[in-house]
C-alpha cells in the first residue's frame, strides 16, 4: 500500500557509539533499518554495505556522521574524518568506502545537520525558514536548515563549542571538554553531568540539583543561538533531553534571560512550542539522512 | 557615462542617531546622498522624504532601520518599532509613513542585516555562502546572509544580546544593558567601555588594557558566532571597530579559544581573510539598503 510513496532511499546514521542503516522513503515507508555498535572503521562501515547490497533498490544514500569530518566538496580529503575521539576512525574515508561499493549519487553532513533536515522535512521543523537541531547526549552538537539548506559557509556548525558564561553554584567543575575545558559540551554533555555528579545522568533523580543547573546552561545556550539565527524553533534532541522534566526548565530560563527585550510572542507566549523535542524522536537523524539521499538526488 | 549600470534604487538607513539617504544605484553609481541627525519621527522621516521627492526616479526603496522593528509581514504593525530606547519612537511606523508618500516596492530589514547584504553584494562577503555582519558602536548588533537571503526566521538576528563568561579581571562591573545587564552588548559596546573605564573609547590609547578586554569579549562572540552560523566570512563595522589595533587581538583571541580543535584553514591558516573589516567601510549600511531595494524590485 505503500508504493505510491516514490523512489526509496539508503541513509547512515554513523555514530560514536552505534551505526544505524535504513532504506525508506519516508518515515511511514521504512523497508528495511538495522543498527550495529561502532567498532573499528573496516568492520563497522563493511557491516553497513552488506547491510545496503542485501537491499540494492535504492536511489541515493545519505550520510550523517559523527566527526569532525570534511565536508568541502573541493577538498582531497572530502568525505573523510578529520579527527576522531573515536579511536582507530582518524582520517577514515567515510564517503569513499561508500562510493567504492554502490554507483548512486551520495550526500554526507554532520548527524546534527541531518537531524535538523530530517525535523524540517517529516517532523517538528516542517517548512519552517530557520530550524536548529541540538543533541544533547555523549556529545554536544547542533545543526540548522535554513531556507531548506542545511548549513555550512565555512564547513558546518560545531554548536556545541560555544562558551558561555559559568553558572554561580559551578565555580569549581574545570569542564571535560579536551580542546576547550569549559565550552557548552565540558559542561553540559552527559559525561560531563557524570563527572561534575558522580554519576550518570540516567540515574539521578528529577529534583537533583543537577537538573537545574543542566537546564541553566542549555537555556543560555539556546538563547545564544536564538539571538545569532533566529530559528522558528529549537528541536532538543539526544539521550540527556530524554528527561523530558528539562524541557519546562529550559523554558522558564530563556524566557527569563530574554526579559521581555522585545514582544515576540514565540518567546513570551509560545515558548512550548518554539523549543521542543523532535517530532522524529530518535528516527531524526537516521530519517534525515533519507531527507539527505533525497535531496542529493533531486539536485541531480 | 554610469547610465549603463542599470536602474537606480532608493535607500535609507535609519539609525539612532542619524539618518543617511541615497540614490544609486551601486557604490559606483551614487546620484545623492544626504544624512542628519534623528531628532522626533515627523521631522526625521519627514527630511527623508523631502529628499526622496527631489530625487523621484527610483525603482525602489530599501529601509534599514534602528528597532527593534516588527519584520514580519503578516503582522498588523509591520514595518513599525516594537519599542526603541530613542525618546518618541516607540511604535514609529516607519515603512507605514514611506508607504504613504512613495508608490513603488518597498523592503525594509535591521540596519545589520542590510550592512550584511551591502557586504555580501559589494564588499568583503561577495557571492558567499554565508556572511555575518557585527557592529560594534553605541550598541552591538549583528546580521547575516546566508545563500544570498537575509537572515529571518523567528524575526532577525539579535546578536548583541549573547551571553559569554566574563573576562576575569572585569569581575566587578555589572554591564549596562537595561534588559540583560551583562549580555554582549552591556559588557562591549561604547557605552560599556565608557561606563567602565570613565572615558570614551576614542581618548584611550591602543596601550590601554580596555583594548585587550575589548578583544577578549568581542572573540568570545565570534567564536560563538562562527560555532553556531558557520559563517565563511565574520566582518566587524561600528565605531568602536574604527581602532584597527583591534583586528589583530581578536583574531588572535579566536584561535586561540578555537584551539586547533579542527584543523579548518580559515580559522588556523587564514584568519586574517576570515574576521575583516567592512569592504564598504561606513558605507555598508546605507549601501545596504540599495542591495534591499533592488533584492525587493527583483522579487517582484
């Protein structure tokens, strides 16, 4: 009943931690979707195209990875990891081991851009101008599509870098990003939670202080980048927005840090409606980068 | 011998301070020009359109203006200021009043994102894929073009009112901003360094240590700015920016808090090109607007 949906697509979900293919057209037209722990790059992205030979009808591939990974179509080093805190992943050829295995057009970008895409194509960013996608999890990482372009200028966002100011209570925790210490990703992420608590996110329950400060720093955050893009909305994503108790507390925050600056009625009236978690859940990556396929494919 | 450089397009930059007029049709097609200073709106808007009338052969007029000002186009008080911290200018219709004395397509968009699109079509940012825009003066505000359009989205870009930790030596001064205190643009405009250091930043020598604090808040914003737009080139205008001592503390400031995280040229290899000042110098705002006239015309 589904084959009036159009032509299928392969997307990649590369992550740190697992690897999730699929084949569909769309979120309600999945024909085959498989995941895998992430092991070292022959194994893990071997895995993968086995999984794509055993379902060869498919129009385009996208891929979403994890990184930094270099995404200037005009580099020699296009499609490859510049860098990993993954072990073994330094400099692996992504897009070329792919391209070596199946003659389809392929697109590649950040997981977060692609989850941004695949919020504005099927879920909670639906033909908005400005989305921006952030996950919260292992990693801090934000996307954006704007005008249904993903972003890119210089290469891609790295949101999760952006510094901002201490919380008071916070003085002491030196952060655990290892380029920058105290960036948004040394504070915020979930090892960072860890670290700063004792223990892990998942198990600290909601009245714990940390949840407080947890949403203190994202709200910060997300008021940054409201001031720099001006997204419609702000799609909160990853496995420490799981607890959904955050979500009110990181509205209450940017609405107090906006003060009233100006009568726009998504900040002081629709606030639960502007920041949000994905209307994809956990399928926003991996259907973005179904979205990606599709986009590569149709920009011929 | 300019009669080939096509049709000729009306611009207005509003500022809080002064209002600058032109005809032109690009920086190297200027028929008039005017400016003077912001007194009440009747007289201010009403010199503008005297001066428009002399000069009636037009195909379109650009606005960009002080604000904040509704932007969106669906509203009831579009093209008006929501609120101003200029006396009598509160709920100011500014595009309303233009409407009434000229017949021809009118765009009307913040003085940053203007200097931005002035940038992006004829100064340092041309045929970029994305183009941010700061200006560094009596406030700050920032604005951005990215794949050829203004930055909107929620509205526009307010960039001024980021957070970023504060620099330790400045523990003490609580930073002027009447809605945020120690936002951006309370710790690093003008009037902060005025506020601070008790003198206008103009009769501070470059040895002063305001410079190097200067720098430090104003890189703490673009590298948020670039982790967030991706911007492929940062431009700095505004009056504060005129000390050119400037440039290279900052430049030096965001490498170093980029920490050679991602071995990106444009950050590690090339900063220079990548944080610049206007290619239109002062002009970029008011040429800006010319750039929005005719984007406006073009669209039809």
């Amino acid at each position: 009943m589904n084959q009036s949906k159009g032509p299928r697509y392969a997307g990649i979900e590369a992550g740190g931690t697992k690897f999730v293919c699929m084949v569909a057209a769309g979120p309600d037209d999945v024909l085959a979707q498989t995941s895998f722990p992430t092991t070292c790059p022959k194994e893990t992205l071997g895995k993968a195209i086995a999984f794509f030979k055993a379902h060869q009808s498919f129009a385009g591939l996208g891929i979403a990875t994890f990184g930094p990974c270099d995404l200037d179509p005009q580099s020699p080093t296009y499609g490859r990891l510049f860098t990993s805190i993954k072990p073994g992943w330094k400099d692996a050829d992504i897009l070329g081991t792919f391209q070596k295995a199946f003659d389809v057009p392929m697109g590649i970008d950040t997981d977060v851009n692609a989850a941004a895409l695949g919020e504005f194509t099927w879920g909670a960013g639906q033909g908005l101008e400005a989305v921006l996608y952030l996950t919260v999890g292992t990693g801090i990482g934000g996307g954006g599509v704007v005008n249904g372009r993903m972003i890119h200028g210089l290469m891609h966002p790295e949101m999760g870098h952006i510094r901002v100011p201490r919380i008071s209570e916070d003085g002491s925790f030196a952060g655990i990003c290892p380029y920058h210490g105290d960036c948004l990703q040394g504070l915020a992420s979930g090892p960072a939670i860890k670290a700063r608590w004792g223990k892990p996110a998942d198990e600290l329950p909601p009245d714990h202080p940390a949840w407080q400060m947890e949403a203190s720093y994202l709200a910060l955050a997300v008021n940054n980048y409201i001031c720099t893009l001006s997204p419609n909305r702000v799609i909160l994503g990853g496995g420490v927005m799981h607890q959904k108790h955050l979500f009110p507390l990181i509205r209450a925050q940017v609405k107090k840090l906006f003060n009233e600056y100006i009568p726009w009625p998504a900040i002081l009236e629709r606030i639960d409606e502007t920041i949000v978690p994905p209307g994809l859940g956990d399928r926003a990556g991996v259907l973005g980068t179904i979205a990606l396929a599709r986009q590569t494919v149709e920009a011929g």
